[in-house]
C-alpha cells in the first residue's frame, strides 16, 4: 500500500515537472518570435512614416497651386468689398453726424418741454387754488343765501325742479286738450251738422204705444162663453198662438202672457172674433180653427208690412224670411216704441246722413232698416238681438257691411264700415228724439242714482251730481288731491267706466270741476 502510495506521488511530481518544462521552453520560443515582430513592425511603421512625409508634401504642393488658382478672383472681389465699405463707412460717418446733430435738437426740444411742464405745474397749482377759492366763495355765497331765505340749496332745486316738472306737465296737458277739443270740436260740429241736417229733412211724428197685455171680458154669460168649458177655448187658443192667457181672479179680463208680440197679436184677434161671433166659442175646435186663420191672415200682414217698408225706402227686398222679420217688428216695442216705425225712421236717417257724406244710401237705408230684426227672435233665441240679426243676416246671404252695421250698433261686433257708425248713430237718433219712447220714473231715477254712484266711487272725488236729466254728470274734486293733469285723467278714467258699466242711450257728458277757494276772516 505504501509503496503504491509513493509510486503515484513520484508519478505526480514527474508529471509536473514534465510540464513546467515544457512551459518554459514554449517561453523561450514565444520570447524570440515577439522580438521578431517588433523588429518587423518598426522597419513598417519607419517605412509608412517616409511614404506620408511624400504624400503630405505632395499634397501641400498641389494645394499651394489650386490656391494660387483661384486666389485672383478671390482677390479682386475682396478688393471691391473694400472700396464698398470704405463707401459705406463714408456714409455712416454722415449719418452718425446727423444723429448727434439731432440729439443736440432732442436735448433742446426737451429742456423747452420741461420748462413748459413747470411753468403748466405752476399753473395748475395756481388753478387749483383759485378753484378752492372759488368753491370756499360758493359755499359762503350758498350759507348767506340759505341763512338769508331759511331754506337749504337742496330744497329749493327740488322746489325748481318740481315746479319745472308741474309747468312741463301742465303745458303737456294743456296743448294736448287744446289738439284734442279742437279735433273733437271739429269733428262733433260737422257730426252735429249732418244729424241735424238729417232730422230737418226727416217728418215723422210716430206716437208711443203699448201692446196690450190684459184684454177685459163680456160681463156674465157671454164672459164665459168665450172662455169656455174648464177654460177650454183658452187652451186653443194658447196651443195655436204659443202664449199663455190667465184669467185674474174676477175672471173678468185674461192676462196675456208671453213675449213673441204676435203671438199675443194673434191671440188678442181671436179673443175679439169670439166677441164678434159668439157662436165660435161653442166648440175648442172651431175655436182653434178661428185661431189658424186668423195666424195666417197675420202672417200675410207680416209680409205685406215688410214689404212696404222696403218699397218705403225704395231699397232691393232681402231674403223672405228677413221681409217677415222686418213685418214682426210691427207687434214688438221698445219702451212704448213701435220697432217696425222705428227701423223705417232709422232707415230714413242713416240714409240720409250717408248722402251727406257722399256714401251709398241704399245700402244705409238697408242696414238702419235690418238693424234690430233680431228683436222679433229674441224670445226663442237667447243673446243680443243684434248678434241674433246679424247672425240671421249673414246666413242669408245679405252682404257683409250690412250683417256688421247690424251686428256692431251695440259695440257686440267691432265696427268695420263707416255704415256701421252711421246705424248706430242713426238707431240713438231715432230712440232718443223727445217723446219717442217712454221710460219709468223707477228706471230714470235708477239710472240717475248708478250715474253718481259710480262717479263718487273715485278717490278725490268731493260730491257729483247728475244734471239735465241724466245727460250729464258735475264732479267736484278736491282741489289738494286731484290736480289738473289729474282732473283730465279722472274725466276719461270716469267716462271709460260709465260706458263699460252702465246702458243708456245717446251720451252722458263728464265735467270735472277742480276749483281753489281761498276764504279770509276780516277783524
């Protein structure tokens, strides 16, 4: 085992030396070989540096030739270069002497303006002092003048400054009513002109009248007889005339009830046939077969009656159906007055105020006579007559100038035609000329009573009275609360409240009266 041992430590140690040997030679190999290469690598580099020293001064001999070359015109070109800018040194030169000759004049040009700045700035100082002066001067004067009046500078600009206003807007108001009462006045005279004009030519004196409404009967038997069994002959008569007859408690006269006027027309002939002819009265039948002829016969009255008062007014006849309307306002009144006379009279007068202003009178007379043609539906139509008339008109195929005259008389249309002022005008005219219609004294005096009381609703109102029989209206203001401008306000301001609440025919006039009392005790 040791001897193993041993051998492989001599194999190992045999083994290195072997190599290190080795080594050592390839070292001396390596060291001969690389002093070889240095030997080999100087005789090059020695070699190159000799062939750069000929490339370099071949070069440089070349180079100095090409510049050669092109240095002439190098040369010349850098020779004008410099004659233009010795040129241009030249006139830089000139400018640079006129800059200081300038900034020489600057400098002056600005002492002169600082010494004007100073001598302003002095006077400024001496504005400003003068000003305070002025305004220590003012507001003395202003305390003299005060203490003097006892009233500040304040109280008496807004005093001007009222007064100044107040004079404005009395002068305002006073030119406006002057425009305005001239243009009104101007246009009320010849308005006045023409109406008058048509009331003298026109002659009509029509009387009022009533429909009767309670018929007295025959004393005893005959009474009764014309009543009939269980008041039979009345019922006939109702059921053909469409009106209610009553007989009062004497069962002495019949009360005719019922507002289609010819209804009551036709009961009224066949209560007197049944007088004339007692022996009508035995049977209801032959009392209901008196009644249907004696509606015919009236209906053909109607007829005949609308007739004439076209052929009257000498006017093309309108639709048969409006011809009979026109008839009916024979039995329908307006406050005692006939509306059939009454239309015919409208009619006259429109007619005639259109010939004065150079209007169509046929068409005038036209529209005035179908003014209130509704009146004769009103009692199975509800609304206003004139819508009712001008709505029938217009379904009728009448032209519509004439279907808005009669639908605009009352303000229920707006008016859209001269023709339609002219019925209106005419329709007041004919209804407010003395003695046309009557009216109660109930009616006149509450009329008179809603007049005031409407006017003394106003605030500044002192009292007002009506006057002239309800055609005017006094109204005393009071004269601290209500000044001018103000009185003419409260006159439209009344007259715009008296049209839209109150129904009334013609005008009611409006007179403000401000007035300054000035009562003194004398001692």
């Amino acid at each position: 085992m040791t001897s193993i041992v041993t051998g492989l430590v001599l194999a190992a140690v045999a083994a290195g030396v072997g190599a290190w040997l080795g080594r050592r030679a390839a070292w001396q190999r390596g060291r001969l070989l690389s002093a070889a290469i240095e030997q080999i690598t100087a005789a090059i580099a020695r070699a190159g540096e000799t062939e750069r020293a000929e490339i370099r001064l071949a070069a440089e001999v070349t180079a100095r030739e090409e510049a050669r070359g092109e240095a002439a015109p190098l040369e010349a070109e850098l020779a004008a270069r410099r004659i233009e800018l010795a040129s241009r040194g030249a006139a830089l030169a000139g400018r640079a002497s006129e800059q200081r000759e300038l900034a020489v004049q600057a400098d002056e040009a600005a002492a002169r303006i600082a010494a004007a700045k100073a001598r302003l700035a002095a006077l400024e100082s001496e504005t400003q002092a003068a000003s305070r002066q002025s305004l220590e001067a003012v507001r003395a004067t202003r305390a003299a003048l005060e203490q003097a009046a006892r009233q500040s500078a304040q109280e008496v600009l807004s005093a001007l400054r009222e007064a100044e206003v107040e004079e404005a807007r009395v002068t305002s108001v006073r030119n406006a009513r002057t425009v305005s009462e001239s243009t009104v006045e101007t246009a009320t005279r010849r308005a006045k002109r023409i109406m008058g004009i048509a009331v003298g030519r026109f002659y009509g004196h029509y009387l009022t009248e009533r429909l009767h409404a309670v018929l007295p009967l025959p004393p005893g038997a005959a009474g009764a007889a014309i009543t009939g069994r269980d008041d039979a002959n009345l019922r006939a008569i109702e059921e053909i005339a469409h009106v209610t007859l009553a007989l009062n408690e004497q069962r002495d006269a019949i009360r005719l009830e019922g507002l289609d006027g010819v209804g009551r027309e036709v009961a009224r002939r066949v209560l007197a046939r049944l007088q004339r002819q007692p022996a009508l009265a035995a049977e209801p039948a032959r009392v209901a077969q008196a009644g249907r002829e004696v509606a015919a016969a009236l209906e053909r009255e109607l007829d005949d009656l609308g007739k004439r008062a076209f052929d009257m007014l000498q006017i093309p006849r309108a639709h048969g159906e409006i011809v009979r309307l026109v008839g009916r306002l024979n039995y329908r009144t307006s406050y005692t007055q006939n509306q059939w006379k009454h239309a015919v009279e409208a009619a006259y007068l429109c007619g005639m105020m259109a010939d004065e202003l150079g209007l169509d009178e046929k068409t005038a007379r036209r529209a005035a006579l179908m003014h209130d043609i509704g009146k004769a539906l009103t009692h199975e139509l509800d609304g206003s007559h004139a819508v009712i008339g001008a709505d029938v008109a217009r379904r009728l195929g009448e032209a519509e100038v004439v279907a808005n005259a009669i639908g605009a008389h009352h303000t229920d249309e707006p008016f859209n035609s001269p023709y339609a002022y002219l019925v209106a005008g005419a329709d007041a005219m004919s209804g407010g000329r003395p003695g046309a219609r009557r009216q109660t004294d109930e009616s006149y005096l509450m009329r008179v009573e809603d007049l005031e009381r409407i006017t003394r609703g106003f605030p500044g109102v002192a009292e007002a009275f009506a006057v002239q029989g309800g055609r005017e209206v006094r109204v005393y203001v009071e004269q601290d609360r209500v000044d001018d401008l103000g009185a003419v306000n409260l006159s439209n301001e009344i007259a715009g409240k008296i049209s839209r609440e109150m129904r009334f025919p013609g005008q009611i006039r409006v007179t403000v009266i401000r007035e300054l009392r000035a009562v003194e005790v004398a001692s």
